[in-house]
C-alpha cells in the first residue's frame, strides 16, 4: 500500500488523492471482522493514542479509541482541556511537543481553523485532524465515503443533497471536497446565509463539478439518492440571537420520505438536534446509526495505514 498512503498527518481531505481516500476505504472493509469479533489483531501492540479533545465530542473521541484497542494498543488523552494545563495557558505547541512524546499518534479537536495543520508542525508524531473550527473534519468524511459506498454499492453516479448548516460545518467542508473527486450530482440545501462558503464552491466551478441550491428541502428531496443532513452549529454563530433564526429550519419526518425513491439513504454526521424526527429511526431510509458505527473500522484503518502497522499484520 506504499506509494498510494504516503502521509506523515491527516489534516485536511484535500491533501488526498482519490487513489488514497479509496486505500483506507478498502482497508476500513478488512477491519470489519475484528470490530464484530470475528478476527482478532494485535497489530497496534504496544502502541499510544493521545486523543486530545478541545471540544465536545461523543462518535469521534470514542470510535478512535475503540479503534487503538480494536487493534490491541492503548489510550491517553483528555476530553475537557479545563483539567489540562492549556487553562494555566500552555501554548498549543507546547502541548503537541509534549503529548508526541508520550504516544504514537495524536488525535486533536481544536475550536480554530487551521489548528490541526499547526499542531502537525509541533508534533513528532501523526496528527490527526478531528475537526478544527469550522474547517475541515477529514476522518468524518472517509467514514462518511465507507457508508455511501457500503450502502449505495459506489460513491459515483448518486446525486448528493447536504442539507443544514454549510457555513460553518466542517463536516460538509470535507465531504463536499470529497465527493468533488467523484462523479456526483451536489445539490447544496441551506437558506442563503448558511450555503456553502464562496470558496468551495470556487473549486467546485474549476473541477466543472455539476452542483445546485436549493432553499426548500422538500422540492428537492425525491431526486435524491442520498440526504445528508447536519445539524445548525450553534457555537460558531456570532450571537445567540443570529442562531435563533435559523434554529430549527429543516425537521425530516416519515411524511416527507413517502415520494423518496425506493433505496434513497438519510445520513447525518451526528449529533442530531431535530433535523431528524425520531419516526425516521426505523425507515429503511436511516442510515445514521450504521454510519457511526462505520467510525471505527475506519479509523483502524486509517491509524494503521499511517503508523504502517498493516505491514506486518499482513505478513
Ligand atoms: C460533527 C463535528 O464535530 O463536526 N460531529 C461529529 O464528529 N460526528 C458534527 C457536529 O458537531 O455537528
């Protein structure tokens, strides 16, 4: 696999190839039997993450996790930097020298865009990017590629809706850089202050992507082969009041997936907050629990992948 994964980080999916996105895709696949427990493997024996979280997290923090221990290493890190000596006011440099020092491979969520790059020049070791402001969430979207590859049986020839919050979701960043390399239908469902930034959809125009807005979720939304929706990011609003105003703009329910066509798939990169109705849970269409649970399988292969653990597993 050398030659089509050459990274030293993983910080944003443009620093891919599609040759490199569908490596750790087809890897992520090998994975699986050990996560349901039909294989086990100790590749990652001996081995350290730091998983150092400067926001909230749930899906990301723990998938990496039960992805080292899948692979027989370990964990260290911390989920609340208040209990960390960045509130003495440790430089984030400072805490990547150290922390590198410590493990093997280090995982940062950082509030500031660009923050992952940053930390990639501090480290001794990988970092990995697991969100940085509202830039890019590049671990996100290859499991985000695993799911409608799984479920669609390829990433081409499906037109795409990404619906919510395109301004400031860093997940829709990646995966609209992503899906760019393909040969997909975009259509981008935001009201106009939350569409996608001018600068994606600048590269959109020069790869001659084909792409749509569209305002109205329900206009749109029988055309789709998949909707991924995601959740109005609230923190990253100026103020509350900005938020208020978008708050709760597109609630899916069972009514709206009655027209859908027969095999269309609702993801969401999770948490939800009422963008998906509960009644949607138990469609065929709901595919956002298996999407997360598609976190670890690709987060082994991707730490493998990097590390070069791989090497001797397949000996
Ligand atoms: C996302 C994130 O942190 O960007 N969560 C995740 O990693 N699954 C989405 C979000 O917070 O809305």
């Amino acid at each position: 696999m050398k030659g089509v994964f050459d990274k030293d980080h993983v910080v944003s999916i443009r620093d891919f190839t599609v040759d490199e996105i569908n490596t750790v895709l087809d890897y992520a696949e090998k994975m699986v039997p050990i996560v349901k427990g039909d294989k086990i493997s100790r590749e990652m024996e001996g081995k350290i993450l730091a998983t150092l979280f400067f926001e909230p997290s749930t899906r990301t923090m723990l998938s990496f996790q039960a992805a080292m221990q899948r692979l027989g290493g370990s964990c260290i890190g911390f989920a609340n930097p208040k209990q960390s000596s960045v509130k003495k006011g440790e430089t984030l440099a400072d805490t990547l020298t150290v922390t590198s020092s410590y493990a093997d491979i280090v995982v940062l969520r950082h509030p500031q865009e660009g923050a992952a790059r940053l930390a990639s020049k501090f480290s001794s070791k990988p970092v990995i990017n697991a969100g940085d402001g509202a830039g890019q969430h590049p671990t996100q979207t290859l499991l985000d590629l695993f799911t409608i590859r799984d479920e669609m049986g390829n990433i081409s020839n499906n037109h795409i809706g990404i619906a919510g919050d395109l301004k400031y979701g860093r997940t829709v960043h990646s995966l609209t850089n992503a899906l760019a390399m393909y040969d997909t239908e975009l259509t981008f469902i935001a009201p106009p202050g939350l569409q996608m930034p001018d600068e994606i959809i600048k590269k959109l125009k020069k790869d001659g992507i084909e792409y749509h807005k569209a305002d109205d979720m329900e206009a749109v939304i029988d055309d789709l082969d998949v909707l991924y929706l995601t959740r109005i990011q609230r923190e990253r609003f100026p103020t509350e009041e900005e938020y208020e105003k978008v708050a709760s703009i597109y609630n899916v329910n069972r009514n709206m997936l009655e027209n859908v066509k027969e095999d269309m798939i609702v993801m969401h990169p999770l948490p939800r907050v009422d963008e998906i109705s509960p009644d949607v849970d138990d469609t065929k269409h709901a595919k956002y629990f298996e999407q997360a649970a598609n976190g670890v399988p690709t987060r082994m292969a991707i730490m493998s992948l990097l590390l070069e653990t791989y090497k001797e597993a397949m000996e």
